[in-house]
C-alpha cells in the first residue's frame, strides 16, 4: 500500500511538469494542457488528504468540482483559441498578444 508522501511526491513531479510547459510553450493548445496538469495535481492532493484524513468526502467533492471548472476552462479556451487561429492563422501565444495593439 501507498502512503502519503507517494502521492505528494507524484502530485508535486504532475505541478512542476505543468507549471515548466505553461512558462515554456508559445503555442496555446500546449499551454492549456500544461493548466490541465496543474488542475490534475490539485485534484490528487485533494484525494490524498481525503483518503488518509479520516475517509471524510470533501477532497472527493473539491476534486469532483475542480473537474468540472477544467471542463468548463478547456471549453472556454479552445472557443478562443479557434476564434484566434480563425482571424490570424496561428496560434502561438505572442502573436496573439500583439493583436490588442
């Protein structure tokens, strides 16, 4: 059986694979997913502190709407990074930023 500092140290590899794809990519759609691993860590912290917590349902109801806020984030995001690569065929991030000027 696994113990708590196994699924820190996993949750904690899923953060820092995240956080270096969102500060490194340019492209959006491999920004997005570098978020969606941020939110996929959360969610294992969230599980893993219900579970050796005493077996209580908060993590489980904090992960299960997390889910749903990254659902409705990739829905949101993807209507916008089509509509951009719709008017400026690209979607790299830099040069979607230099539409506002």
């Amino acid at each position: 059986m696994y113990d708590l500092n196994t699924y820190l140290i996993i949750s904690a590899a899923l953060f820092s694979l995240g956080i270096f794809g969102v500060m490194t990519r340019r492209n959006a759609i491999s920004i997005l997913m570098g978020v969606e691993l941020i939110l996929n860590a959360a969610n294992i912290n969230f599980i893993a502190f219900s579970r050796f917590g005493g077996m209580n349902l908060d993590g489980h109801i904090f992960a299960l709407f997390v889910i749903v806020l990254a659902a409705a984030e990739a829905a949101v995001a993807l209507a916008i990074v089509i509509n951009i690569y719709n008017n400026m065929n690209t979607i790299n991030v830099d040069e979607a930023s230099a539409m506002k000027e």
